[in-house]
C-alpha cells in the first residue's frame, strides 16, 4: 500500500462533474484539475456527466474502481440527495468518501441590472399573497438554489414561483432575457454578468468506501491543501466572490452531515415530494 500510495497519480485522474459545463462547480473544479495538473506531473482532467440531480455523475463515480483516479465534484446538493429521491441508485452513506472541500461561495439573490426590484425587501413585498407570480430560475428541483429559494420564501412568508432549468447557466440564461425575476445563485456562477452589469445582487448569504486507500486519500488532501495555499487560487476564489479555505476529510463529512439535516426539515416543510 505504502508503494501504490507513492506512485499516486501513475496515470491521469477524472474529476467527474454531475452537472452542465458553464456552472460554478464545473469552473472551480476545471480551476482545480489545473493547478493539480501543475503540482503532481500527472494530467487532471473533468469530465461532465450531468443529470437527474447530479445522481448520474455520483453513480459513475461510486461505480469506478476505487483506486483514487475517478473523483466526484460538487457542491451542497449533494447533501439534499437524500430528501429529493425516494430511493438512490447507489448508497449514500457508505459509497462515496468525503475527500476535502476548498472554495467556500456564498449563495446570492440575483435580478437583472434593470430591474424594478431594488433591494431584497422590494422582491419579498412584491412575492406577499398566494396569487404571487413573481418567478425564479435554478438547475431543477431538488437542487441547492431550489431549496434555497424556497427557504427564503418560508422565512420571509413570500411565495415564489418555481422555474426549473437543465442547469444552472441556464437559469442565468434565462433570467437575463427576462423569463424569470429573480435566481438564487452561487455568487461564483454569476460574478461575470455582475461585474459586467448585467445582473445585480440583492443579498448574499456559506462506514468508508475507500478504507484500503487512506494514503492515497491522504497525499490528495494534501494536494489540494498545497493548491488552496497557493496565492494564484486564493485570488482566483477572492475573484469569484467565493473564499479560498480547506476542510479535511472529517471536517467535511460533519458539515454534510448538518447540511443534509438542515434541508431535511426544509424539504418537510415545503411538502416536497420525493421523486
């Protein structure tokens, strides 16, 4: 083992990608196969292999070899996993190990730069009653931005009406041709259009498969930890609104841990029906 665990990476790695190109997760991680490239000599490459909820992408990877060359990105859909699907193609509590997690983005609610929404509360007065047609866009239900969106409405006593799209480059696409009011993004996803006028934020938001491979696992966390140390990566997170940090393998399954929780009573109580 101590050998094999030397010799990581022999050959190239995959870094799966459950969802569309264009979206945050898949930018940050393409930024990442890129300085991992650099640091191990070995090619780092994405692949994206999106659909139904990023479950596609998490079945190829907990169906790979477990020998640390295919990987799986995402982000906090993953903890809502559980609470959108009656039943999982894989098992979520023992297939899939938590390796690390290292751009921190905040969650933003975004309208058009000519919008008549000005501020937060503006959207919110306007979305108060049943008989409200104000509209957002995220990458389909379950995800991150459509939980999020609907947790805003049940703290805020607003009703919104849910726009789902393949993606999240496509709810951007379509909020910025006016399809819909309003999307709740990650801030990583949609900093371009902001620094570029054309979108403006309301509000801003933060047992084991692999027991045989813990070297392995360990020279990736410290991989990664080398690249977010970097200040080449620290300033690319700064420049898409996101925070460049670092959580170890137990740091990150506690935190998924609180997250799958936390959007368990969400879902409870929106009344979302498991597909």
């Amino acid at each position: 083992m101590g050998a094999h665990a030397e010799t990581w990476p022999s050959k190239p790695v995959k870094i799966v990608v459950p969802y569309p190109p264009g979206g945050a997760v898949d930018a940050v991680t393409r930024k990442m196969a890129q300085r991992l490239t650099e640091q191990t000599g070995q090619s780092v490459f994405v692949e994206n292999k999106a659909g139904a909820t990023g479950t596609i992408g998490a079945v190829q990877v907990a169906r790979s070899a477990p020998d640390g060359y295919t990987l799986l990105a995402n982000d906090t859909t993953y903890a809502l996993l559980p609470h959108i699907f009656k039943k999982l193609p894989f098992d979520y509590a023992q297939d899939l190990q938590p390796v690390c997690a290292y751009v921190f983005a905040p969650m933003g609610v975004v309208v058009k730069a000519d919008s008549r929404f000005k501020t937060l509360n503006d959207l919110i007065a306007a979305a108060k009653g049943a008989d409200s047609k104000i509209s957002y866009g995220s990458g389909g239900p379950g995800s991150t931005p459509h939980f999020a969106s609907e947790a805003l409405g049940l703290a805020t006593g607003a009703h919104f009406m849910h726009v789902p799209f393949k993606g999240a480059g496509e709810a951007t696409v379509a909020l910025l041709g006016g399809t819909v009011d309003f999307q709740m993004a990650s801030i990583s996803g949609v900093i371009g259009q902001v620094q570029g006028n054309k979108l403006r934020v309301l509000a801003v938001s933060g047992d084991k498969r692999l027991p045989a491979l813990a070297d392995v696992l360990a020279r990736l966390q410290k991989e990664v930890a080398t690249a977010m140390a970097t200040p080449e990566m620290r300033t690319y997170a700064e420049n898409i609104g996101a925070d460049a940090g670092y959580w170890d393998a137990g740091a990150f399954r506690k935190e998924m841990g609180a997250r799958t929780a936390y959007w368990g009573k969400v879902a409870s109580a929106t009344g979302f029906e498991k597909q």
